[in-house]
C-alpha cells in the first residue's frame, strides 16, 4: 500500500534513512516496524493495569484474551470468537501471544 506522510521531520528521516540502510532493510521496513513497536508500546501501557491472573494465563494457553468494561470476559480459541464477543461491551482489551509473536494482527484496543 502506498501512502503519503506529511509534515515529517527532514533531520528524523534522514536518520531513518540511514539507520534502515546500515540494518540492511528499506526504510517501509523500518517504519513498519515502528509503527508496531509503537502500538504494541501504547496498548502495553493500557493493559499493565489487568491484574487479572485468569486474563494473562489465557494469554500464556495461547488463547485471545479478552478483558471488558472492568472485568475478565474470558479466553477465546479464536479471534473471530473474541471480536463478536467484544462488540457487546464498550471498551475492550484484547491480547494474545500470537500478536507478540508476529502471528495475525496486533493487540488492540476495541
């Protein structure tokens, strides 16, 4: 996908530039990358405050986490699974070792 990024600061990508060439990749890979990074960094932080030990051990089984409006909804087998439960509440948290791993989509916030 192409896409046009306005207003970047010439000094930063020149950098980005160069860094992506010594690492051996393109810079789409390196931003790439960061946007992940950033993501994955920005939903981390939200979720730090999941307390919940049933949450994370779904998340160590492999399953796709999900945590609602306050409270442990449970751990899904699959993602489809996850997101129609999800749509039911207001906010969610959802997590699961295969998005750590690179595996399907990212964390997020729903």
């Amino acid at each position: 996908m192409k896409v046009l990024i306005k207003d970047v600061d010439e000094k930063l990508y020149r950098m980005l530039k160069a860094k992506a060439s010594i690492e051996g990749i393109s810079v789409s890979e390196a931003v790439n990358e960061a946007i992940k990074l950033w993501l994955l960094n920005k939903d981390l932080d939200r979720m730090m405050v999941i307390k919940s030990k049933e949450f994370w051990d779904a998340v160590n089984e492999g399953k796709y986490a999900l945590f609602c409006d306050g409270n442990l909804i449970g751990g899904f087998e699959s993602e489809e699974d996850m997101i129609k439960e999800a749509k039911k509440y207001k906010k969610c948290y959802a997590l699961s070792k295969k998005w750590l791993t690179g595996e399907g989509e990212l964390p997020g916030v729903f």
